[in-house]
C-alpha cells in the first residue's frame, strides 16, 4: 500500500506571496493541517483531546520545496509513517496538485504526544492510538519515497 | 557581533490552533517574513524584483521547536547567514519572545536566487548583492549556535 491520501484543499488568494506563487509558509499550513487529519485518522481528534487533555505537539518540521504551486492548484497530501515510540511519530507528507504527476513538496514532522496539565508534559500513547499508528506504519514501508528526505541542510555543489 | 534582529511582530489571534499555542505553521510564517526581511536587508526588495525579474526561492525549510508561543507574545527574530555561493543563501533564524530568555524555535532555510522570465531559471547574485551576503556572513561567525541546527531527522533516544 502506498503512502495514505489524509488530505486535500484548494489555494487561498491570500496564500500567495509576491512571487505570484504559493508562499513557502503556506505549505507549512497545509502540512499542519494534514498532520491534524492523521490525528484524526489515528484517534486522537477533537473528542478525544477534550477527553484526555493529550494532544500532539510538532518538535520538529522539515520542509524540501520541489516545484511552485499556483492559485488556481488543488492540492493532496499523502502520509506515511516513518517511525514512532511509546510517545513520537516521525511522518512523512508528500504534497502534489491534482493532474500533475510531480510532487511539489515533501516534508517530515516530529510529533510528539504530550498531557496539557497545570504542565505540559510528555505521555505515551493508550494501546488502541499505538496500534493505529503501528498499522499506519506498517502499511507505508513498502512505498517509494518520492523526494529529498530529511537530511543535515548545507550548500551542496550543483 | 551576534545574529542580526530582523524582524518583530505580535501574534495573531487567527495563528493560535486548538493547543492554545502559535500552531507550527505560523512560526513558518514569520520565519517567511523575516527571510523577506533578510531580502530586504541585503538588497533584494521590492524595487530590486521589480527592475531585475530575480528573487528568492525557499528550496528547504527546517525547524525545530522548542518553546510553545502565545498570544500574548511578541516574537522577535534574529538572522544569521551560515553560507552563501553564486546563487544560493545558507540562512539561521532564531525566534524568542520578548521577555524571555529561552529560544522559543531555531530555523534553517536554503535560498535560491532565480530569474522569472518565460521559464524559471537561477541566476547569480549581482556584486552589491554577494558583497552584503557576504559582511552577513562574516557578521554571524563568532555568535554561538543558540539551538540544534539542521539535521537528520530521526527517533532518539529520551
């Protein structure tokens, strides 16, 4: 099974930057938003936030920018997860416009599952969130990956 | 001399998510601004576009998180140049909050200088240009590292 399509939209106007393309943050946006669709998928949405007082936190976001995206582009995110622990998922976003067969970006998060008390602090996961999160896991590792992954930035020759 | 303050802005009530906090996404956002700051700064504005064609490019976006923000903060950020060639900038970003003596993210971003004409082409920086890169760089090269710089991301151990 290949990466999990979790989410998909449409550009806003105010998304573009005077570039007359899609503003490198806007991408983090819509990242930020597929992360909370693999929340969901995972079980760890709206109802169970307000019930636990457990929520994820992004430690860590990593970003490749492959090619320009444009108002008039939908755009689709496909998940994969890359690892996790008793309280981290690392996960991967491919991000592409709709009829086009290259992927525009690829992304990587740290996220990392925290109880918001009178402090914050880590918490690991309950066995029904860790089982879906090792099936989702489990279902990404034979697919290609189709970019950069997350590696040190430096200048490199070209 | 240490990084350079290149940007300072309020948060937005619009950029505080279900955590109560700045959403990832949006310390994207002022990261972005700040790096339109850096263009500024070194020549590029809006006029420089406007007469040459060329601008900045993000390639690579890396961030680390590592204090929540929010709403009530004011975020400044201070930039640093790690490394610079014919047509690309190697740029750090920290981010903290007025008040507060912790680094609330640290950021790394690759530039790349392009031509938008009929195609999309990259082009080298002009000799004012390369000249004010690089007194940035030189500026930032004895200021100490205030966060983890860019890396692999992977599961550590904690």
């Amino acid at each position: 099974m290949p990466a999990t399509p979790i989410y998909r939209t449409a550009i806003l106007p105010a998304w573009i930057d005077y570039n007359g393309h899609l503003r490198d943050a806007y991408y983090a946006l819509i990242l930020s938003y597929a992360s909370d669709a693999l929340m969901d998928l995972v079980g760890m949405d709206a109802a169970y936030r307000a019930a636990t007082g457990n929520t994820l936190y992004t430690v860590e976001m990593h970003i490749h920018y492959l090619h320009e995206i444009h108002h008039s582009d939908i755009v689709m995110v496909a998940a994969r997860v890359l690892g996790a622990d008793h309280k981290r998922i690392h996960t991967a976003f491919d991000l592409s416009c709709e009829g086009q067969a290259a992927v525009a970006a690829t992304a990587e998060f740290m996220l990392l599952h925290v109880h918001q008390g009178d402090t914050v602090s880590t918490t690991p996961f309950g066995p029904p969130i860790a089982a879906a999160i090792g099936a989702l896991a489990a279902a990404g590792t034979d697919a290609p990956w189709p970019g950069p992954g997350s590696r040190r930035m430096q200048l490199r020759g070209r």
